[in-house]
C-alpha cells in the first residue's frame, strides 16, 4: 500500500502540467509565450547549484540552476511522467530503477555551488516527488559514491534484482543495460548467494531472498532476461541514431516491454518530450525553442534566421537554441534534429546527430576541440608528432589513438596518458566506468601521414589529417573534402595503416 501511494501522489503531482500541455498543443505560438512570462515573472533567481557538463573544446562547463530552470524542467519530465502511469496502470504497484551516475572527481572553481549531495540525481523533482522517489526507486545506497564500477554494477544489480515488482527502467544509453546484464551472467552464482543469504557486502542488512535468489539463478542460466521482471512495463532509453541498434537489442530480450526512446534532454535544457505513441514533441512549456535551418550535405547551418517553433516545417533540419531560465539567452546546443510530422501543431522532431564535429557513440560527446587540446597536450609531454588522430575502433565501443613520432613514446604509458585527459569530460568518463566504452588502445603506426595522404589525394602532400575522426555512424554526408574515398572506406582503411 504505500508504495502505491507513492505512486499515486507522484502521478497526481504530474498531472497538471500535463493537462495544460494537451490544452496548448494546437497553439505553440501560446505555450511558448506561457513559458516566456514564467521566466520573466520569476526572474533568473538564486542559484541552487551548478550541474557540470563537458565543454564542447574540452573544459567543463558548469551550468546555474535555479528555481526557474527547475520549474522548466518539471514542465517538460511531468507530462512524460503521467503519460507513463496513463499508459501503463500497473506501474502504480511496482518498483522503479532510474540510473544514477557516479560523481566525477572534477575541480571545483571558485563561485560553483554544488548540491548537497552530489549523487542526488532527484534534484530536477519537486520537493514532493522527491519524497516519494524514496519508496519508489531502487539503487543500491550511495550509488553515485561507489568508486569501483565493478562495485557499482554489482550492487545496482542486486538492487534491481531484488524487487520482484520492478515495473520501469529508466537509463540513458540502452548499452547500459546490456552491460549490466552481461554482468548478472558473468556474476550469477555471487547474485544468487548475495540475495538468499541478505549480505551484499556493503555494510548493511538486507532482506533473505531465498525463493528470488532460486528465480534469478535459473532465469540468468537459461539467459531468459525476461524472466527477471516478469511485471516489467518499461524500459526507458534513447533509441535514435547511435543508440538505435542497441535499442532494438532490448527490444528483442523483452518483447513483452515497451522499449521506449527518451526525448532529447540535455544538462542546458529539454527539447522534446516523449508522447505514449513513442513521438518526440518540442517540449512548448519547459523553455522558449528557437531553431535555425541545417544542411546534412554541407554540415552547417544554410543562413543565420532563427525559426520560432510555429515555424517549423515537417522534414525540416534544424538545430536548436534555448532560451531558458537560467537567465541563457539562444543557447545553442549542438544537436541536429529533423521535424517528423506534429502533435495536433506543436512540432516533433527525431535527433539526428550532433554537430560541429562531435563524435558519440556511448553519450560521451567528444568535440574535434577536446582531440586538438589532448593532442596538444601530449605534445608538451612527450614529443612532437608527425601523425595524431583519435579515431573510433570499427566495434565502436572504443576509440584508437593513431601516431607517428621520431621519438615515439611507450604505446601503454601513451593510452594511459590519453585515457586521463579524455576522462576530464565527464561524459566520457562516465560511459567508462559504466562499461560502455573500453580503454582507448595507443597504435605506433611509421609512416601514418603519408599513407593518410596518399588514401586522401593521392598526391604527397597538402592534406592535413583531423584530430578527431568521425565515422559515417555520426554524419549523414559522404566525405566532401574532394577524397578519392568515401568516410566510411576511409574509415576502414584508417584502422588498417
């Protein structure tokens, strides 16, 4: 009873903006000018804290949150939350898991107001939700603080694991969770004695389990993922671009689930919001959507007029500015998104990819900048190279550090090096300790920039080789540099020199 309690005040609290949100969805133009007064009327405000996010050339950036900003993000998360309890009832009665990042070890400059607890990713809900979110969520204790992610993956396991009821999962890239289930094979016989004995090893007590430890055992020995939550409604991810395949992977173990894509949501703000039909519409309550039109062929923005979300044209590519009440004027994120039809007339939008040379194959959002800086750093502690570039391996699920030098350094004293200095995005270091990507592998390779010219040109000289390369799988366009290859064959025949 309370947790369905905890459930019904959660969905009741969502409620009203959901409501105003479906009364205004035939007049953008309306909710748009409705979210303006808001952050006119209450001002910027103090700031709470300051979330980190990573610098597009490589610093972080520490982005102010106040209580109008909050609001902004409670008007779009809410109507995502009360369209989840709409659609699927029995959530009511069941369990949820949302991920919880671990807390990076960054500087913390002067004037940077942290939250009182770091790990508390239940800051973006109001005060009543976040007190429910206590029944509500399972996480193992302090799971933002646990150093080890081989620690930190046990004890999420266990957490999840041991609620029968677990109704939603909510993570952001889906590879997350295939990690997660990789291990719960790979560590089956310790998750069955952790939950039948009660002692998980983290100094607390926990319930015996017997009959769950003897379920979770033959579910993991038949690998009938399934079959560990058979109350399972939802599975909560992103699905588009990168994530897609991943995406479809979850739908194939669960097929009973609703595999559901999240929106597009980012530290600054949030664009779009998921419908129960699995649509992304522009999230017209939370800030006010500008958008400015975009060529996938040139990679770059057609002109500099800035499109208002009435505006907006179906197949129309664009990327997006926010105005949002942090007291951010025309913030421009670096994501190209495509208008995929309308919701009665507020737009929906599908993410393509990021821009501006980003690549992201596990949400770490490398920048072409952040590879000059490490390059360039390098550099000062080792020698001088006459060939540099980080490239993704063909598993995507690391990247490669190709290089030349007269005075080559130690290929592992030279990963360990770039490994370091990548982890300062955040992003990054988060889809390592996550799993999500492996250790960046160091390639001496004599001779790369001739070979690099030469699979180019053709000619010896006059090409000068980018310190990030971005495979096809981040870019629509096939390579417009006047090559004699496509990206993806230079791709393949990179990874071969």
């Amino acid at each position: 009873m309370p947790l369905f309690l905890a459930n019904l005040l959660w969905f009741l609290s969502s409620l009203p903006d959901l409501l105003l949100f479906v009364l205004l969805l035939l007049f953008p133009r309306a909710a748009q000018r409705i979210a303006l007064r808001r952050r006119t009327a209450s001002g910027t405000g103090e700031v709470l804290f300051h979330e980190p996010t990573s610098g597009t050339t490589g610093a972080t950036k520490w982005i102010p949150f106040t209580p109008a900003l909050k609001r902004e993000f409670l008007a779009g998360i809410n109507p995502w939350i009360a369209l989840l309890f709409l659609r699927h009832p029995g959530l009511f009665w069941k369990k949820q898991y949302w991920s919880v990042s671990p807390v990076p070890a960054l500087q913390i400059p002067d004037g940077i107001k942290l939250k009182p607890d770091p790990t508390d990713d239940a800051s973006y809900l109001s005060p009543l939700q976040r007190r429910v979110s206590r029944t509500i969520f399972c996480a193992p204790y302090g799971a933002g603080r646990i150093a080890d992610p081989e620690r930190h993956a046990f004890l999420t396991l266990l957490a999840m694991l041991s609620a029968r009821n677990l109704g939603l999962i909510s993570v952001w890239h889906p590879s997350y969770l295939l990690i997660l289930l990789d291990r719960a094979v790979e560590r089956t016989g310790e998750l069955a004695d952790a939950l039948k004995t009660g002692d998980w090893g983290d100094g607390r007590m926990h319930e015996p389990m017997p009959d769950r430890a003897g379920e979770v055992l033959a579910a993991l020995e038949r690998r009938d993922f399934a079959a560990l939550w058979r109350r399972l409604c939802v599975i909560s991810c992103w699905d588009q671009a990168r994530a897609a395949g991943d995406a479809a992977r979850l739908r194939t173990m669960f097929p009973r689930v609703d595999v559901q894509g999240k929106g597009l949501l980012a530290t600054e703000g949030i664009v779009t919001l998921t419908w129960h039909d699995g649509r992304h519409v522009a999230a017209s309550l939370s800030h006010t959507l500008h958008f400015r039109a975009y060529s996938e062929t040139e990679d770059a923005s057609v002109d500099d007029e800035l499109i208002p979300l009435d505006k907006v044209r179906k197949d129309g590519v664009y990327t997006v500015f926010l105005s949002t009440g942090n007291g951010s004027d025309l913030y421009l994120l670096n994501d190209v998104v495509r208008c995929s039809g309308f919701l009665a007339r507020t737009p929906c939008f599908d993410f393509l990819y990021r821009s501006g040379g980003t690549c992201d194959l596990r949400g770490e959002k490398l920048h072409t900048g952040q590879a000059e800086r490490l390059i360039a750093e390098l550099e000062r502690r080792f020698s001088l190279f006459s060939f540099a570039m980080l490239i993704p391996a063909r598993t995507l699920d690391r990247y490669v550090f190709l290089y030349d030098s007269k005075s080559p350094p130690d290929r592992d004293t030279l990963a360990d090096a770039v490994e370091a200095v990548l982890k300062r995005n955040i992003y990054y270091n988060d889809a390592r300790y996550k799993g999500q990507l492996k250790p960046v592998e160091a390639r001496f390779r004599p001779g790369a920039m001739a070979a690099y010219r030469a699979l180019k040109t053709g000619v010896s000289g006059g090409v000068k080789p980018p310190p990030l390369f971005i495979p096809p799988a981040m870019r629509s366009d096939a390579d417009s540099s006047g090559g004699n290859a496509t990206v993806a064959e230079l791709w393949a025949r990179l990874l071969e020199i």
